[in-house]
C-alpha cells in the first residue's frame, strides 16, 4: 500500500490522466463516423455517381446549381468536392487547389480513378465522359487520421468535450475531497483550541487513514494533551499556593493580635506588619480570583445590571461583585497612576450596531501612560510596566488581568490605549439585554474621581 500522500496524489493524477484519455476515445469511437461508411462515400461507385448528377444539375441549372449542390455534399457528408471539366476549369467557380488540379489531370488523361494523399488528407479523382462525348472529374478531398475528428459534426465534438470535462471533474473532484476533507477537520480543530477548548481531538475523525494527515492529527492530538495538561497544572498550583497561603496567613492575624496586646503603646512596627498583612491577603484574594475565571468552570450568574448606576456607585464607593469588581479595578488602577491634583475621568455611552446595542465604559487617568509596546501586555497577570512604580502604588499586576478575564465572561471587551495628551484610557464595552435600549443617558460631563 502506498502511505505517502505525495504518491498518492501522483497516482492518482496518473490515473485521472489515464481515465480523461479512455474516456476520449470512448467518446471518439462513439460518435464518429464508422470506416464503412467512409470507404462508401469515398469510393469508386460513389464518385461516380456524385459525378453523373453534377452534369445532369449543370445542364439544368448551371454553375449556380452545382454550387449549391457541392454545399450541399459537404455539409451531409464532410466530403471537401469540386467538378472540373476537360480544360481543368471548375464548373461552380470554386477555386481549385494546387493538389486537385494535378489528381484531376492525371485521371482525364488515364481514364481511371487517381488518388494522393497529402498530409492530413487524401485526395481522389474520378473521370467521367457522358453524352456528346463531354469529360469531366470529380474531385473529392477527405480528412485522414487526427483530422478526420475535427471535421465531424459539431454536435459530436460538444459530446466528446462533455465527457472529457465531466470525467476530469469527477477524478479531480475525489482528490480535492481527499485532500481537504481531513485539512478542514485540523482547522476546525485548531480554532476551537484557540478559543480555549483544550479537549479537542481529531484523530478519531480520520477513520482508517495511515497517511501523513492522520500522523499530523495524531501529533495534533498529543500538542492539544500537552497543552491541557500544562494549563491544568498550572491552574491547579495558583490554586493550591492560594490555598496554602490563606493558612499561614491566618495564624499570622493572630500572632499579631497577640503581640498587640504585648506591645502597649507602640504599635508602629505592628501597624506595618498588619498593612503587609493585608497586601497579601488582598494578593491571594486575587489569585484565587484569577484562578476561577480562568477555569472557566463556573461562569457569573448572568443578570441584567444598571451600569449607570453601577458606574456612579463604583466612583463614588468602589466594592460590589464580579462585574462590580472588574470597572472597581479599573478606576482603581487609574487611581493609582494619575497625577497628584488630577481627576480620574469616567464616562459611559450607548451604541447600537445592527441591531445588537453594547455600551461603552471609559477611564482616563492623567498618568504618565503606557509605552506602546506595552500596550497589549497589560492584561496579563504579574505584568508590570514599571516594577518600583508599581510596588510604590501598591499593585501586583492582577487587577487589569481580574478585569479583562471578569468582562470577557459577560461577552465584552476591554481595550487599552494612550490618550493623545497624556494618560491611559481604558475602555470596557458590554452587551445589553435584548429588548432594551443600549443608549442610557451619557454622564456629561465625564464624571471626575478627584485625587
């Protein structure tokens, strides 16, 4: 068996090339004139007689007549014919090839039938005297060999190309089929991985194929398991580090409830313990955050919100649930960046694009900004434009990510981009509940989060 796909399409190409040539001379045999009837247009009795009612057609009615006669014969029977008489001229007044004129001349002066073959054709005269003791020659030409098929009917070359198009079609059609059936099951595959589904596999789909698509899918099958497993795993350690954290985090609290007790009066150095404290709590928090958005196992209870509302609410006094916590993170992380005497803007809009409305949430701070190469990496977690910066302000590099996870869940977006004069803009755009209108009453001016 030949398991390389390259042979196999050359194969198969050599096939279809042997099929597309049976099917021609099928098609040729079938519909082309027969030798018999050939041999009969063509022979002895036959120019003769064609000769015999040329004359009785010219007594009557002239060269014209015969002209149309001649016509006539050649469109029935694909038989080239001219009429020549004793002086070599030709009695419809067709011109008289240089080949014809020589056949005709030789069978006037033998009495008998001359025939040559020049290329492709075969020419035959046939000498004839009648009453009055008047001599004529029939000159016939007929196509011989490859060109005898471009010179049958036209409704026989239509069929001889139907077949050959069609033949071609159905062995082209199997190989295109062959070839693209398992690359559209890899494509497919590879999207759904790429949108995060990390089951899926396709070797199954290949049946008994043994060629390099079923290798290729097979290879596509352990990346898709290597993968799956690497994510798991490195889901399962945030998790588990989240976890074992909160313990020894516990009997931190305590200790330090303790030593308050102990220290009287000062509690400097306590205060400091307790703000760590506190950071690493708020960090685990987070990561345990992250850890669940990013199963994916459990979704947000999906429910209509008021994001007018939620966005005031969030400016004025930022803690509410998930969708709450992701524009919280935002503003927040605005907060920490602006600068000093500035305002933290927000705004809100409705849009409605075909039908389907959204609305768009903005932020602004009047920080220093994003450099633009930085720009796509700001959602990832631990991700840190400046590393002093951002242990000064406070942040570990999950809010963002908490966000654009949390807004991705409810079928949103979250873009960021520089402002023109200075500053990170974060946009957030959300669906909106069908039935009800996306445009909501803008907040105008943008409302401002002093600093």
């Amino acid at each position: 068996m030949v398991r390389g796909i390259f042979l196999k399409i050359l194969l198969w190409f050599s096939v279809s090339l042997v099929l597309v040539a049976l099917a021609l001379e099928l098609a040729i045999t079938a519909t082309s004139v027969s030798a018999e009837v050939r041999v009969h247009r063509f022979s002895d009795n036959a120019l003769t007689a064609r000769a015999r009612e040329a004359v009785a057609i010219l007594d009557r009615d002239g060269p014209p007549g015969v002209a149309r006669y001649l016509d006539t014969l050649e469109r029935t029977t694909r038989i080239h014919a001219m009429f020549l008489g004793a002086d070599g001229r030709e009695m419809s007044g067709r011109a008289v090839l240089p080949t014809a004129a020589v056949v005709a001349a030789r069978a006037l002066e033998s009495g008998q039938t001359e025939m040559e073959a020049v290329g492709q054709t075969a020419v035959k005269a046939r000498a004839v005297t009648v009453s009055g003791g008047r001599r004529y020659v029939f000159v016939a030409a007929l196509p011989i060999g490859l060109m005898r098929v471009l010179h049958d009917a036209p409704s026989a070359q239509v069929l001889r190309l139907l077949v050959v198009c069609l033949t071609a079609a159905a062995t082209c059609y199997g190989l295109a089929r062959y070839v693209a059936r398992p690359l559209t099951t890899l494509r497919a595959a590879t999207h759904d991985l790429a949108r995060g589904n990390l089951a899926v596999r396709v070797a199954p789909t290949m049946g008994r194929r043994t060629d390099e698509f079923a290798e290729l899918a097979r290879d596509f099958d352990r990346m898709a398991e290597r993968l799956g497993g690497l994510v798991t795993a490195e889901r399962r350690l945030l998790r588990d580090i989240s976890h074992e954290l909160r313990s020894p985090l516990a009997r931190l609290y305590v200790a330090l409830g303790l030593a308050r007790h102990q220290a009287g009066d000062n509690q400097t150095a306590l205060d400091r313990i307790e703000r760590e404290a506190e950071r690493l709590n708020s960090l685990i928090g987070q990561l345990l955050m992250l850890a669940r958005l990013e199963s994916g196992t459990t979704g947000p209870a999906r429910e209509p919100v008021d994001l007018q509302r939620l966005v005031r609410e969030v400016a004025e006094d930022a803690d509410r649930e998930l969708l709450r916590g992701a524009v919280e993170n935002v503003v927040r992380n605005a907060v920490r960046h602006t600068r000093e005497g500035t305002a933290v803007e927000i705004g809100m809009r409705g849009d409605q694009h075909g039908g389907a409305g959204r609305v768009r949430i903005w932020v602004r701070d009047h920080g220093a900004g994003v450099p633009e190469p930085a720009l796509p990496y700001i959602f990832e977690p631990f991700y840190r434009v400046d590393d002093s910066r951002e242990h000064g302000s406070g942040g570990v590099g999950l809010g963002l990510t908490i966000a654009h996870r949390t807004i991705r869940l409810h079928g949103g977006t979250v873009l960021g981009a520089n402002a023109p004069d200075g500053g990170l803009v974060v946009e957030i755009s959300l669906p909106t509940r069908p039935g009800v209108p996306s445009a909501p009453a803008p907040l105008a001016p943008p409302l401002p989060l002093p600093v």
